[in-house]
C-alpha cells in the first residue's frame, strides 16, 4: 500500500527526466523487499507555486512524501529514506533543495476498495 509521491516545482522539468527519476525511485521501493510489489504506488507532481525561505519560488526543490502503512521498524523507514535520497543525489543534485519524509499511516483507520 505504499504511496510515493514526487513534487518538484517546474523548473525541475527542465533539467531532470521527471519520469526517469519517477521509475528509479519506485524501483528502489520495489526492491527494498518491504512491500508486496502490487501494493506499490508511485506518482510525481509538478508545482507552479512555492514559497521557500525569503528567497520565495528562486529556489527549485524536488520532495519525497513515502506514505507506508505502520508495522515497519525505524531501521527499515530510514534505511529506505536513505536510498531514495541517495537516488535523488545521483539524478538531481544539481536541484537546490532535495528531501525526503516517511510517514507511517494508520492502520485502523486505512481504507482501500480494489475493483
């Protein structure tokens, strides 16, 4: 059930290969052995407007949000956590600022329909 989600504002476009990026990084999901490699999702938004620091949208950004269903031990979201940014590194580092958030979801409170 795990969901990757890509924001990057639109200069990023210019010069990364956006889909390029977005298939390594859910190849690194996938491999992590983590997840059932169904469950995995993985989509990238682009942003027109951001605001960052005082220096207001000067600064490009690409930003990870990996939502995964709680029951993964600290060890395993902050070894992931640092694959994924180290994928970033090595396709973007020229992009400015470059982060990555895990965030556990609630279990009882997660719905899903699959038709």
């Amino acid at each position: 059930m795990p969901n990757l989600v890509m924001e990057y504002s639109n200069s990023v476009d210019e010069r990364v290969n956006v889909q390029g990026l977005l298939e390594d990084l859910h190849q690194v999901a996938l491999q992590s052995g983590l997840f059932d490699v169904g469950s995995v999702k993985s989509r990238a938004i682009r942003v027109h407007n951001w605001l960052i620091g005082d220096e207001s949208d000067s600064v490009d950004f690409i930003h990870i949000s990996f939502e995964l269903l709680a029951g993964r031990t600290d060890e395993q979201k902050r070894d992931l956590s640092r694959q994924l940014m180290a994928e970033l590194q090595q396709q973007a580092s020229h992009v400015r600022s470059l982060t990555v958030n895990m965030r556990d979801m609630d279990t009882e409170c997660f719905q899903k329909v699959v038709n």
